[in-house]
C-alpha cells in the first residue's frame, strides 16, 4: 500500500510538472509573439541571445533560425546540469525550451498594443510568469535559468539580480548594433520580468517560525516528517492560563511554510505560529536539492 502512494504520488508530480511545462512554454511564446515582436524587443538569457545571433547573422545575408539557436545553446549547459543539478529537472527543462521553440514557429503574431510601455509592462510580466510557473513545476525555461539555479543551490540565495546585469550587458550589445531606443526598452522589459521572478519565486527566501503549542512532542514528530530541518523546543508556562507550553523555533524555505502550517494545525488545532521574515541567516541549511 505504501508502495503504492508513492508511485502515484510520483506520477501526480510528473504530469504536474509536465502541465507546468507546457504552459509556460506557451505563455513564453504567446508573450514574444504578442509584446516583443510588436515593438521588436530583445528578452534576456539565451533567448534574447538566439534573437541576438540572428539578427546579427542576418547582416551578412545568412539566416540563422532563433528556434535552432535556442536548441543549440541549451545543449552545453543541460548536459553540465545533468550531471550537477537533477535529471529530471534537466529533461523536462529542455522539454520546455523544445516546446517553446516549436510555438514560436506555430503561434501568429497578434499585436494587442501600439503603445510601447504597455507591451513592456504585459509583456515582461507575462515573460517573469512563464519562468515562474516552469521553476514552481521543478525544472526551467533553459539558458541562464541553468546556471542561476546550479549557482543558487550551491550557495543557497537566489542571483536573479546578476542574471539582470548579464542580460542588460547583452542588451548594451544589441543597442550597439541596432539602436539604443529599443535596447533601453529591452533593459525595461527586463527589469519587469526579472522583478516578476523575485516576487513570485521564493525558493530561496527564508522565514523563522515560531511555534507555540501545548504538544510539542507530537508537533515535533509531525514536523521531521515534513521536512529535514532542525527545530528547538524551549519549555516554559502560558502568561495567563500558567499552564505548561512549549516554544518551538525553526529556520525553513519560504515555499515550505505553507505544507508545514498546514501539517502542524492539523496535528495540533491549537497552535500558535508566528511566520517572521529572516534578513540574514548563517549556518548549516538543508536546501532541498533539485531531482
């Protein structure tokens, strides 16, 4: 029995993960077919660098296809992942640039705005949505996305803000070559999508819990099962009621917090968390590592 739930557990997480693929795949090329080409913005990673590789091509009369570009350049820094982040995290990364790739060539351009601040502002929020819901599925949009997360597991904070400055120094080559006006767009598209991310992701934000409750034995054992981080228990007395109670604190992911109140308020209806933002934290964190 046993057995079996967690195979079905597994397979609930693949096809989750598959969906979360394909439709950021999708909403990636919608918003390039609909925001970008509009008003001819580059996006960042190696995306934008495929455009890049394109148009630069494309002055000396040879066409060198964005979809292909985007294949081509995932390939080197997928097989380091592979080996270095998690094999599944990898193969359905690269389904995704493979889907992405094919609507790119599939979808119709379809211009909703002439105004060049509202496609920046839809469409590098749409554009941050895409990775956001390929990184909440475990695996990616490819590219940068790669490197960012094999840097940001092995030093445990996220570094979306040195994707910004590659991506803005990608960008200045492209202002170079084919005029400042739409770089800076590009840059303002970034910034947007990049900020889209930060909010929306936080894989690598910490939060201090602390937990008081009558029980703690049982809301101890509850929590090792959960998750693998350690947790204090300080005993003492209620203020008012002078009965005995217990002061558990702990250190977890931001993305944990949710499965872990909700395991702890059914373990014990009487619970009292208090979810603190934690700044800085230094010490030994297990970070769940990519599969």
């Amino acid at each position: 029995m046993k057995i079996h739930f967690f195979g079905r557990r597994r397979i609930n997480t693949y096809l989750f993960t598959a969906a979360a693929v394909f439709f950021s795949a999708f909403i990636q090329a919608f918003s390039m077919k609909t925001f970008l080409d509009a008003v001819n913005l580059l996006p960042g990673g190696f995306t934008g660098l495929a455009i890049l590789l394109e148009q630069i091509t494309g002055l000396f009369g040879v066409h060198f296809s964005t979809s292909i570009g985007m294949i081509l350049l995932n390939i080197p820094v997928a097989i380091f992942c592979y080996r270095h982040v998690g094999k599944k995290f990898v193969l359905f990364s690269m389904l995704q640039v493979f889907f992405a790739s094919t609507l790119l060539k599939v979808l119709p351009e379809n211009h909703l705005f002439d105004d060049i601040l509202l496609n920046i502002c839809f469409g590098g929020f749409l554009y941050g949505i895409s990775m956001v819901m390929a990184l909440k599925g475990n695996a990616s949009t490819g590219g940068m996305d790669f490197v960012a997360l094999y840097i940001s597991n092995r030093i445990g904070k996220s570094i979306w803000q040195y994707v910004f400055i590659f991506n803005c120094v990608m960008l200045c080559v492209f202002g170079a070559l084919f005029g400042w006006e739409h770089a800076g767009y590009s840059i303002m598209f970034q910034f947007v999508s990049t900020q889209t991310i930060e909010r929306f992701y936080h894989r690598y934000k910490r939060v201090t819990l602390q937990i008081t409750t009558e029980h703690p034995k049982e809301l101890v054992a509850a929590y090792i099962n959960v998750c693998k981080h350690g947790i204090s228990v300080m005993d003492g007395y209620g203020g008012y009621s002078k009965k005995p109670m217990s002061l558990l604190h702990t250190v977890v992911s931001a993305y944990e917090v949710q499965d872990l109140v909700d395991c702890l308020r059914q373990t014990d209806k009487r619970v009292i968390i208090n979810v603190m933002p934690t700044e800085s934290f230094f010490g030994i964190f297990y970070q769940k590592p990519m599969e």
